[in-house]
C-alpha cells in the first residue's frame, strides 16, 4: 500500500485551541482507493532551509502527495497585483506546499491537487489564474460553499485515460471563485483535460509528470463510480514507472 500524504491548514478550534488538520473526506478517500494516508502539518517557519529539510523528509519517506483545498494562493507569486476581490491568502502555506511540489516532483512521485491545489500546481509550474471569476462573466459557475455535496455544472471530458475513468461528461459540484487563467508550460506537454460549457479547465491529467489536477471536489461528493475513479486514477500513477525530468528549479518565495 502507498502513502499518501495529504497538506493540511492550521485552525483555531471551537475550544479556542490552535489547531491543525485537514476535512476527513480527503482520508476516507485515499483508503477507499487502496492507499495509507499520511498528514502532513503545516509548518510555519521563518527559516527557509529548515522547510526545505522538512519537504525533503516527506518526499523520501512518502510515495504520493495530495494538495488539499483551502484559502486563494498569493497573487504576487504569478506575478500579479492583488485584485479587491481576491480572498484571504497564506504564504506560510503556500511557501511550504510549493516546496513539497518541488520536492515530490524532483522525485518522480504522484501529485493530486485538489481546488486551490489544483490552483498551486499550476502557479508552481509558471501558470497564472484569474482571481475572481465575475470578473470575467463565468456564468456557468456557482459558489455557494453551503452546498458541498450539490452538482452544479458539467465538464466535458478529452482525452483517451480521462475518458476511460469519467465518459465523455461528468457533473460536478462548483464553489471556487478562481481558476486557471494560463496553463502552466510543463502542462501543455501531453495533458488530458476536462473543460466546463465557459472554458474553466476543470480537470488535468499528465502520467509522464505524474500529475493530476481537480478543480472541483470530489471528496465532497456523494460516493459513485466517477469520484471512487478519479482517486483510483491518482493510486494508479504510482505504478508508472516514467522519470521525471525536474521542471522546477530551486525557485524560493521571497
């Protein structure tokens, strides 16, 4: 069995304790699908070759990583400036999910990323996004994250892997107010995609990087066979034996 660690956010709890954790569907789901999940908390540290150990640790000791969803990423690290819109971001959080790309890439080793970390994949690579989505008449999409487990829109599905484990169409639940706005260079090469009616990519799978990107959730979903597929489509990366050539450099948050 394969372990998989899963990001996690740093909270304060109903009794007022500082807390760290990550919502427990992210787990059932890693089990359903065959693997053993791992969490790995969020450091918040000053000392960059200090967090640079830490990834390092994770990547060697773990065969997959899974990038939760949570807050925006910090615009400044695509290069733009911050739009009224944008919500609450995090570089401690980002810094160190950046790192752990960096590092389980470097290594050849499967990463999921899920909604914003979907998001930080993309932005870790070169991409960049759009901050809120009404800016730019996404019609199609709903946001109320009141309704987790409700589908909202559908996302039409290309290319021969995504098709085997989807069909042609899946519906999907929608509460994100961003989105790739640039795909990411390394992601152009070879990539399967899914696509909402107004163009947001939804959904990126690349086995010679080892990458899957979900831009809804799955986890919140109400069990069936596309979201048990799509976790089983991330366990299967970790049997592709491809070598990764390392597309990120050493590039450090300032």
């Amino acid at each position: 069995m394969k372990k998989v660690g899963i990001t996690t956010i740093n909270y304060v709890s109903n009794l007022g304790f500082y807390s760290n954790g990550v919502n427990k569907q992210y787990q059932d789901k890693i089990i359903e699908a065959g693997g053993i999940p791992i969490l790995i908390p969020l450091h918040e540290n000053n000392d960059y070759d200090q967090l640079e150990k830490f990834a390092e640790f994770y990547s060697n000791d773990l065969d997959m990583l899974l990038l939760v969803g949570g807050t925006d990423i910090t615009p400044t690290l695509y290069n733009a400036l911050i739009d009224k819109e944008c919500g609450d971001f995090d570089i401690d959080r980002d810094t160190w999910e950046m790192l752990l790309i960096q590092k389980f890439m470097s290594k050849s080793k499967p990463i999921m990323g899920i909604c914003r970390g979907f998001q930080l994949i993309n932005v870790a690579l070169g991409g960049t996004l759009i901050q809120h989505m009404d800016n730019y008449n996404y019609s199609k999409h709903w946001h109320n994250i009141n309704r987790t487990h409700q589908k909202a829109h559908d996302v039409s599905i290309l290319g021969n892997t995504l098709l085997k484990t989807l069909g042609e169409k899946v519906n999907v639940n929608s509460f994100h107010h961003q989105c790739i706005e640039h795909l990411a260079a390394p992601l152009k090469e070879n990539s399967e995609i899914g696509i909402s009616s107004d163009d947001v990519i939804e959904i990126i799978f690349n086995e010679s990087l080892r990458i899957l990107g979900v831009q809804w959730h799955p986890e919140m979903l109400h069990r069936s066979s596309e979201t048990d597929s799509i976790f089983q489509l991330f366990m299967s990366l970790a049997t592709n034996n491809n070598v990764l050539n390392n597309q990120l450099g050493n590039k450090r948050i300032s």
